[in-house]
C-alpha cells in the first residue's frame, strides 16, 4: 500500500522542484495538509497565476503582471543607467540594497558556447537596441564572475566601444565580514589591484 | 520594487511549509514558473485535493479517499494483528518493508502530558474498541524509543492487561550497516539485553 492518490500526486509535483528529494517531497505533502484553507487556495491560485499572470517587461525582461515592470515604468527612477544582470531575481538582489535608482536589462542567461549558449540566444541584441533608441548614458554589467559572465561582459563591451556609452563593471573583492583567510587568492588578487585611496 | 504580487504570494505559501526559509520559497517559486503546464495543474489541484478529498480511515485513522482505507478493506490481510503507529507516514514506512501483512491503528500522537496531550486527545479509545470487537490477538506496539513512546506503550499495555491479546513491542537494537562506534551506550545497553540465541 501507498499514500492515497492525491497525497501521491502532491508528492510527485513537489519532487519536480529543484532540491526536493523523495522524503523532503514526503514531508513537504504531508505538511501541506495541516496548511489552512485559505492558505491552499492561494497557494493553488499563484501556482497557476505564476504560469499565466506574469509576463516579461516587453523593455527589460524583468518579470511582471503588465506589459511593462515596475521599474521602467516609474518616472523617478533615473532611466539614463541599465545595469545588466542575469536573471530576474538579481534584479531583487540589487533593488534589497536600496542605493540604484536606474533601471536593469535582464540578459536570461549568459554567453557559454560549451552549453550551446550564443549570443543571439540571450537578450543582448534588445540591450543595444535600448541604449541606441532610450540615450542611455552608463551601462553597468553586474553579472556573475565566472568564465560565461566575463565574456558576456567582455562580449557586451566590445559591442559598445563605438557607442557614447560610458560601460563600468560592478567591484570584485572581499565581501564584508569575511574572514580574511578563507577569501581565494583570486579575489585576494583582485581586491588588491582595484585597491583606492583612502580619501 | 519586490517580485510581482503573484510571485510574492507563492513565496509567501512556500515559507509556510516546515524547513522552507526565504532564499528556498524564492527559489522554489521562481522554479515553479519553469514547470510545465500540466503539471502545474496537477500540482494546484493536488494541493486543493489533499486538503477536500483525504480522509481518515473510519477504522485505524489511516489516510484514505474512502471511508475506509486500502488496508483495512484488503481482505487478503491478516485482521488479528494490529500494528499501533504514531502518524500515517509510519504506516507506509512498515508497508515499504514488505514483510507485514496485518493492520494498523495510527494514534495520531503520543501521550505527553508536558504538551497537554492526554491519552484521550489521541485515538487510543478507539484502538481499545477495535481489539475487544474485533477479536484480535495480537497488537504490537511501534512507536518511537522516546519518553513519550515509551509512556503511551506502557498506558496502551496496562489498559489491555485483562484482555486476551498478545502484546509485543517492536525490537530496539543496532540498526543495519551501523558503525558500532557511532551507537550511543543506550542503546547498545538495550541491544545487549535483548540479545537471542543463535539457532
């Protein structure tokens, strides 16, 4: 004998989520009964709403409800600066700090040949038609410091070298409160040639 | 600017389920966008489902669809022996063993009268009607090695005394592929005492 039908199903569709392993899906199922009524019909009116409801801004690929997101569509954000991220969730990551007050172009991937990622298959072409037509005057690259993000990055940059664009690329180097000796000697190396002077 | 609203409710019904932070409802919400459609209706449905449709068993308080469950209206078990388990989850841990083929009495907790759980707040009263109307001759408690365990087979025993029934206990020793080393001394006092003789 197994769980009844439903309780299997519910087991079934947790275990599709990334990091939910058979007993966690168990678990996560079995704790899905005790949630209150109102709580399950919400749950199962995002899960839908997330697959129907929420669109790319037709401007940045940001996720959203409308056709454009909340942010190209606020006029006090300063449209002159794009900061280019990865994904969508970056873009939270760097709204949480609460100091940019640009807007973003969200790439959906990065340039990695090995994986059969081109640039043509991430919204790159999008990005210099905006800072040809919008007068974009910075372009920061905020993406990850790997091999993909690097020629992404690099790849971007060239594209832009005869635009009247200034492009800058967010800082690498030692998180706060890190420990110094658990830091790379990668980073350790590029924190020490971005060093600044103490003004 | 947050995620929009659909979004942010998912995450929000994510973090309600146990063991789920912030960063992992993000991450399971943002993932549940890249599930396929039919899925996404089985998993809102299933949702909706378990909390409508599954039942407790009339008898044991298994889970069920039905009024009673797969096991108590399988004739081709054997309805003398009924195994006492704390939740319905342990019930599909001993059906995954393979080798029991009587029933089950689930009691939905265990007396803790630390929590306020006394022995009529769990289904004990309806496991004592069962074995007196159904003639059953044996019960074998498998609860948990825990205090409470412990307390709820000692009450669950001494209400049965003058009963014609066997009751037993399910063994306690060294677990399968364990390293010795690592067995704390109770229960390797435990294993030592119940050790048998080899035949």
């Amino acid at each position: 004998m197994n769980y009844p039908k439903t309780i299997q199903n519910l087991i079934e569709c947790y275990k599709k989520l990334p990091g939910i392993g058979g007993k966690t899906a168990e678990r996560l199922a079995l704790a899905s009964m005790q949630l209150d009524d109102e709580l399950i019909a919400l749950f199962s009116e995002s899960l839908v709403g997330v697959k129907t409801k929420i669109k790319r801004c037709n401007t940045c690929y940001n996720l959203t409800e409308e056709e454009k997101c909340m942010i190209c569509s606020d006029q006090a954000r300063n449209h002159d600066i794009v900061c280019v991220v990865e994904e969508p969730r970056n873009v939270i990551s760097f709204e949480k700090t609460g100091t940019y007050h640009g807007t973003y172009h969200v790439l959906d991937g990065l340039i990695s040949p090995l994986d059969g990622v081109n640039p043509e298959d991430i919204h790159i072409d999008s990005l210099l038609d905006r800072i040809k037509k919008e007068n974009i005057k910075e372009v920061i690259l905020a993406l990850k410091p790997s091999i993909e993000g690097e020629t992404t990055s690099l790849y971007i940059s060239k594209k832009l070298e005869k635009e009247n664009v200034i492009i800058t690329k967010i800082a690498h180097g030692i998180p706060l409160g890190a420990d110094m000796e658990y830091i790379d000697s990668l980073t350790l190396g590029m924190a020490l040639e971005d060093r600044k002077p103490i003004s």
